[in-house]
C-alpha cells in the first residue's frame, strides 16, 4: 500500500498551486493582409504554461521575416516562417502531379509571439517570390502597436 506523508502532500500540493507561475506571456496577433498590404486586427496578451507552449512555426529559410522593434527602431526580436499566404491544394483523383500550391490574395494568418514590453513596430518583410526565402531588399511593412498599447501594456 502507498502511505503518504506530510512532506509529499506538501510537495504535491506546491507543483499544483507553482503550475500557473511556470507560465509565460505571449502575444497572439491577428494579421489581415490583401494585395494592398496587411494590417493588425487584433492582439491577446495570453499567459501560456510551459507544457502547452507553441510559437509560431518557425523557418530556417522562411519567406516572411517577422520584428518586433523599438521606438528608437532597435530590433527585439526577429523570426522567419513559411509564407501564410501560401496553402497546399488536395491531389486530384488519378493526379500524379502530387500536391500544389496556391498563393492567396487575402485572408488573415495568426502569430504566436513572446511578449515584448518595449515593442512599438510590427515589421513585416516578405518574399518577393512567395515560397522563396527573404532577401535583404524584399518588400516590407512596419505596422504600429501602438493603438494596442494599454492592452498589451506596452512601455
């Protein structure tokens, strides 16, 4: 039979009630985008706990280059990922072509972010040729927080 003691019952009750300051802060952002350009939608201030943690799908080589930056224009924090605006298309039946891919010309995409208090500009640079990797003069856009600014607590 197991037999518990005081100290186990502590511990145990500690990991239950320690469990939600394990979590981290993290930004959800919805971003629209059209053949104009893209635009924030909406943004969450989300605390995630560490077993349930998911970022954005990174990329070594994406073809979006998202940043977060300061006011002064200092880069906090800077990921690639894979193209939103690019979607895989079924196989057609007795297709030996395989899958394709279909560039869309509107819809909006979701970012997972971890929080940045000091954050002013959402840049994002994309790809001139969807699916390719990012180029140092690719076009860009930088989008302001700050109409999310008592939401996301920003400095």
């Amino acid at each position: 039979m197991f037999r518990s003691n005081k100290f186990v019952s502590v511990l145990g009750l500690y990991l239950c009630v320690a469990a939600p300051l394990s979590a981290a802060e993290f930004w959800v952002v919805k971003v629209a985008f059209d053949v104009n350009g893209s635009e924030i939608q909406q943004i969450q201030r989300v605390q995630i706990p560490d077993g349930q943690r998911r970022t954005t799908q990174l990329s070594q080589t994406g073809a979006v280059t998202v940043s977060l930056k300061n006011a002064d224009g200092k880069v906090l924090q800077q990921v690639s990922m894979d193209d939103p605006r690019i979607i895989r298309v079924p196989m057609l039946p007795g297709s030996a072509q395989g899958h394709q891919f279909v560039v869309r010309d509107e819809g909006d995409f979701m970012l997972v972010l971890p929080a940045q208090p000091d954050a002013s500009l959402l840049q994002l640079q994309w790809a001139e040729t969807p699916g390719q990797p990012v180029k140092a003069n690719s076009p860009q856009q930088q989008l302001s927080l700050q109409q999310f600014a008592a939401e996301l607590q920003l400095k």
